[in-house]
C-alpha cells in the first residue's frame, strides 16, 4: 500500500494529486497522515470542518457518492499514541489519521491561541513539546519520531509519500520557498525512515515552491480535471476558499 503525509488537510489533494488519484482508482491500499489542524490560529471547530472537507474529496476521488457517504472517526492506539482515525463506511482501503497539532504558519512562529507552539519549533529544539489543538495529547520530538515509525511498521507500507524534505526550514529571519510546516514535516518521516532503514520508496513533493515550475498537466486531461474537482469538492467546506470557490466558472 501507500502512505500519504501531508502537513495540512489541503496538502494532499494540492500538491500529492493525481498520484493519489492513480493509487485510489487501482483500489490501492491507502493511508493519509495528516499532521496539522489546519487552523491557522482561529478559535471554534474550522479544524474538523477542514477534515470534513477532505473526507468529502476523497470520497469523490474513490468514486463514491459524497451526500450519501459516511465516514467514522474512532480513536485508535498507534504506538503509545492515541489518534483520530476516520475510515469511510464499507470502504476497507482508505483511512486518514489526524494528528491536529497546531499549524505554525509560513515561517512556523506558531499562533498566539496555541501558545506559539510548531513543528518547525519542535524540530529545531525551540520548545521541547508540542500539544495537539484538541488538547488530547502532547508530543515531544522523541515521542513524535516512535509514532511515526509505529505508523510506517503497521501500515506495511511500501510506497511513501511526503512533501519537500529538501528545501531549507524557513524561519522568522529567512522565509525559503516553503512553507515551514510543509517542510518539518517531510523531514521528519524521511529522519525516521533512514533511523529505521526502511526499504519503501520514497517519494518527494514539491508544495509552495511547486509555484516555480511549468506546469506538468494538461489542462483538457483527465489527471488534471479530477485534480480540480476534487479540490474544489474541499474548498467547499473551507471558509477561506468559499470566496474564490464562488468566483470559479462553471
């Protein structure tokens, strides 16, 4: 199977499709590891609504229908960790794990409600723990690094996905081409896999800095009209892409 990690609940459907696409159509077994909230600082529930939105573009991909799909969220020891885990309802080769730690913005400074706290902190040894936006758990760097190997050992992945573990970690005083959270989190799997001396293929996304490049997908292609549609699927449910969404052509 493969394995997704992806640093906010957009990530995957922006940067990692259609490879996902491709994986969900040969009804391949596939795990997302979603590590932020995607909150960006703001108090109420945006976050499970970002998860929602997800869940709804996946069950697009997958081919399945969006008002009549229902996904369950269970708790579920990994590790030592408790985690939210959300699988769609008689669909046995997809699942998506949300860890909800607190995104860190761009440059990972962390947002006044969570205290300031990051990955790219964490990463760094800026602060020594990192607490989960829904404050069920905490995380310091050495705990984070056993979850992640206990994910890659029990899922039995051979395909890993992560976004750009190349690109420098951006900070207050040097911004790079990505987003720190995109960043910390790739390098923080491919740390663990080389610990471990995993034997799965490893594969690199470009995220923010993707904005470079020429694009790779023709637009009257069906890779790219699936793309579009099933990120609009979770625009849908993002309040800080209604806007944009509603401006879209039909």
């Amino acid at each position: 199977g493969t394995i997704y990690f992806a640093a906010h609940p957009a990530d995957t459907l922006l940067y990692q499709n259609p490879d996902l696409f491709h994986d969900l159509y040969v009804y391949k077994c596939v795990t997302t590891v979603i590590f932020t909230s995607g909150d960006r600082g703001i108090v109420g529930n945006m976050s499970r609504t970002l998860e929602h939105g997800l869940e709804a573009a996946y069950s697009w991909t997958n081919g399945l229908a969006i008002d009549n799909q229902t996904w369950s969220a269970n708790t579920v020891q990994i590790g030592r960790n408790n985690v939210t885990v959300s699988r769609p309802q008689d669909v046995y080769n997809v699942q998506i794990i949300y860890l909800r730690l607190p995104g860190g913005g761009p440059v990972g400074s962390g947002y006044a409600r969570n205290k300031g706290e990051s990955l790219r902190k964490l990463y760094t040894g800026d602060i020594k723990a990192v607490t989960t936006t829904d404050g069920r758990a905490t995380y310091t760097l050495k705990c984070l690094q056993d979850f992640l190997a206990a994910i890659l050992i029990e899922s039995g992945a051979t395909d890993v996905r992560v976004l750009d573990y190349k690109t420098g970690i951006p900070d207050e005083e040097d911004e790079r081409e990505d987003h720190a959270d995109h960043v910390v989190s790739a390098r923080l799997v491919v740390d663990v896999m080389k610990h471990m001396n995993s034997t799965a293929k490893l594969r690199g996304y470009a995220a923010s800095f993707a904005r470079r490049f020429d694009a790779n997908l023709n637009e009257t292609g069906l890779d790219f009209k699936r793309k579009v549609a099933a990120f609009l699927t979770y625009a849908e449910h993002d309040a800080h892409m209604v806007c944009c969404f509603s401006k879209l052509p039909v």
